[in-house]
C-alpha cells in the first residue's frame, strides 16, 4: 500500500508539471503581445514629431504583429524546454525576429510608401527581440528548475537498458527512472541509486495508469500483446515510447553506436542526406558558394599564417595527410603544418592537446582551428563539406572498425572541416573518444537539416570569437 500511494504521488506531481508547462506556453504567447504593444508603442512615441509617419492603427502595423507571431510560433519558441537541431528556444526566437525583420524590410522597399518600415520598424522590432529572448531566457531556467520532477518508466533491464540507465544517472541531474525488470535476475544487475525505482514487468498494468514524461523499451524485451496494448494506450494519452537508441537522440542529441540493431537502422526515420537526394545537392551549392566567400574573406590571415609558420621552424608551410572520405575512398587532405618536420617518423600516433611535437605557432593554429583553413580546397574539389564528420586516418580506422560497432556510417555522408561532435564533444585522442564522437555524427546524420548546418557554424563562429 505505501508503494502505491507513493505512485499515485509521483503521477500526480507529472500532470502538474505537464499543466504547468502548457501554462507556460500561453504566458508566452501573452507576454509576447504585450511586449509587441509596447515595443511598437514606444517607437511610435519616439518619432511623434513626424506627422506623416501615420498611427497604430495602421493596418500594416497589423500584419507586421502578425508575422512576428507566426515567426515565433513556426520556430516552436513556445516550448522553452524543445531543443531544434542544436538551437535552443531563445537562439530560435532571435533568428525568428531577424527572418520577419528582413521580410518585413523586403516588403517596405517593394511598397516605397510608409515610413513605418524605415522609423518604427527597426527599433521597435530590436526592443521586442530583446523582450523575446529574455523572457525565453527566463522561461528556459525556469523549466530546468523544475525538471528534477520528469519520470520516465524503462522496461527490461538487459545490458543496453543498463547502460542507458547509467549514462542518465551520469549526464542528468534531474529526473527519476522506475524499471520494470522481466526478472529477479536482472534486478541485480541494476545500479543501486536513490533515483531509480526497481519493480517487475508483470507490473506494467498498475504503472501504466500513471503519468510519465516518456517510455524506454529495451530492444531486446518481448512484450505480450496485453503489454503493447497499453503502451499503445500511453501513447494515445500523450506519453512518448522510446527505443534506447532513441532516447539518447531525444535527451542528449547522440545515438551511440553500441545501442543500434540492424532492424532500427531499416526502418527507422531520418538519413536523409543520401547521394543524389535534393538535400545532398542543396548542401553542394551552399558548400561552393560559402567556401569561395571564405576563399576571399581569410586569404589575408592564411597569408599572415603561412609567413609566421615559416619563420617558426624550418619546413613546408602545408602539410597533408590521407584520409578516409565519402564511401571510404582515400584522399589527401591539406592543412597548415602545426609540428615540427618529421614529426611522425616514429609511426601514426594519435595527436593530443600538449602533444610535444607541435611548434609554438601550430599550437596557436590548432587552438584557433585555423589549421584547417586549407581544407577549404578539399570543399572546392568536392572531397569534403564545409560541415559534417571528420575524416578519421585510415591507419585509425582499420582498428576504430574493430572497436566500435557500425564505424563505418560516418562514411554515408562526406566529411566536414568542422562538425556535430567538434560542437558537442571536446578533444580526444583515444577509441572511447571516437566511440562518443561517433554518437554525434551519427546524430548529425541521421537528423541533417540546413538548420542543424547552421546551428554548428554559428557555434564553431562564436567559439572562435570568445
């Protein structure tokens, strides 16, 4: 009896949260009106002197709120706590703003009549910018403060659930998991932590009953058709049911390669950037067009780099390596030189951070990744892409492929200068590196968007600055 009122108590403090949440959501969408209201007010105020300058009434005024709006909510930044390839809700609401702003300017200088769109617009739209991602802000923290409170129900307890389990007692600090184990056996097996609940899978009818911020089902579980009705009947009711690889996608944007089965990989979704898809194509374009922006752009510091290479130690200023690329076919890839000539006559190693062999100029290129910047001619040649995995040594990779199951899905995609695992992963040299950085590229794969594309650059751009 006292198990079961405890359930009851959790159940209910998850439908609170959910209420709380879709609450949330509303105030948002309020407090965006209001921040509209105030932001075109205050700059209708600041040019009151223009009398030509028209009124709120304005039916353009209407429109410009309305797009605002549809902006915000087509960029789902209505749930602070949905995270879209890479960008968080306040990130999604500021390049929201700035796409209805460009708009919004292409249609002023089409009409060439209100002063709307050259005196009020851009202030007032900066004001409520400001007001979107702050109250964003605010609501993102918020939902994080209240996350301990998500429950989640994992049934079967085999060596993948396990690991699952561990990784979420590890990466999160929020959040409480009761599994429901097929036997006495594998109950033993489950890490013993105050956050975690350990019952019986013939239980599953009573735990169903309650509410959960989603379901993990192991893959190698056989459920009985009573069981999958109510699974079916959790998902009817909103709950989410989710694959461990699944579930690594949706909580830590990975899907690590240990979990996945040949069947996830036949039918599950995504993998769209296939030879010859339209997505692959479009990335071709972009990856031409932005490569010879940078070309010209970074010719000055290439420059500035070569000559301080060359004063640094003797040698080539260029260095190139074979790498493994699209398909697994070999190619020479081309960067800066960073280490001392002859540096590898001992054989392959793998490099680290405080590595000996680099010179004192290369470990300034290396921090700044401007060591890269001669890949740039392996985009233009179509060996590479500005963004995707990075090419691995085929020297690494005949014992990675040994190692780490399905190594060689990082191959279905061309490789990039810079990509998903650089933005979500640090530096490493090892297989436990590879394995996790593998996790992230397989992400990237399966979930490519140019949204995602840009998400990465914006980072990689942002973490040069700072």
């Amino acid at each position: 009896m006292m198990q079961m009122d405890f359930t009851l108590s959790l159940g209910k403090t998850g439908n609170k949260l959910h209420k709380i949440q879709n609450i949330l959501s509303v105030l948002l969408l309020l407090g965006d009106i209001f921040g509209l209201i105030f932001s075109l007010g205050l700059a209708f105020w600041l040019n009151a002197g223009q009398n030509s300058l028209g009124n709120t009434n304005d039916p353009v005024v209407y429109i410009f709120s309305l797009l605002v709006l549809t902006g915000l909510y087509l960029g789902d930044t209505y749930h602070p706590d949905n995270q879209i390839s890479g960008f968080r809700s306040p990130y999604r609401a500021f390049i929201s703003c700035a796409i209805v702003g460009i708009v919004s300017l292409i249609i002023g200088f089409c009409l060439q009549s209100s002063l709307f769109y050259r005196e009020v617009l851009p202030p007032s739209l900066s004001i409520f910018t400001i007001w979107s991602v702050g109250s964003r802000l605010w609501a993102a923290r918020w939902v994080r403060s209240h996350a301990q409170e998500t429950r989640w129900l994992v049934l079967g307890a085999g060596k993948k659930s396990i690991q699952f389990i561990e990784t979420f007692l590890e990466r999160c600090t929020w959040g409480r998991l009761t599994v429901l184990a097929e036997s006495n056996q594998d109950i033993d097996k489950l890490p013993k932590n105050s956050r975690v609940y350990i019952s019986n899978l013939s239980d599953l009818p009573q735990w169903s009953q309650q509410s959960w911020s989603g379901v993990v089902v192991a893959n190698s579980i056989e459920l009985s058709d009573a069981e999958v009705q109510q699974l079916i009947q959790l998902r009817l009711s909103g709950t989410s049911i989710y694959t461990t690889p699944d579930v690594c996608e949706a909580l830590w944007y990975k899907i690590p390669s240990s979990l996945l089965q040949d069947s996830w990989l036949a039918f599950g979704s995504g993998f769209n950037l296939s030879s010859g898809s339209i997505s692959q194509k479009l990335k071709r374009v972009i990856d031409i067009a932005l490569t010879w922006i940078l070309l010209v752009c970074l010719s000055p510091l290439m420059l500035v780099t070569a000559l301080a290479i060359k004063l640094n130690s003797p040698g080539p200023v260029f260095y190139s390596q074979m790498r493994t690329g699209l398909e697994g076919k070999p190619f020479k890839v081309y960067k800066f030189r960073s280490m001392y000539q002859d540096a590898e006559k001992r054989g392959v190693q793998w490099a680290n951070e405080r590595d000996p062999r680099i010179t004192s100029v290369g470990r300034w290129i290396r921090l700044t990744r401007v060591d890269e910047l001669p890949q740039i001619l392996n985009v233009l040649r179509g060996e590479m892409s500005l963004i995707g995995p990075r090419p691995e040594r085929p020297e690494f990779d005949v014992k990675l492929r040994q190692e780490i199951p399905y190594y060689d899905l990082r191959y279905v995609v061309k490789p990039g200068i810079t990509g998903w695992a650089q933005v979500m992963y640090p530096y490493g040299a090892s297989v436990e590196d590879a394995y996790q950085k593998l996790s992230y590229d397989l992400y990237y794969i399966k979930n490519y968007s140019l949204w995602l594309d840009l998400a990465i650059g914006n980072f990689k751009i942002r973490s040069v600055v700072q």
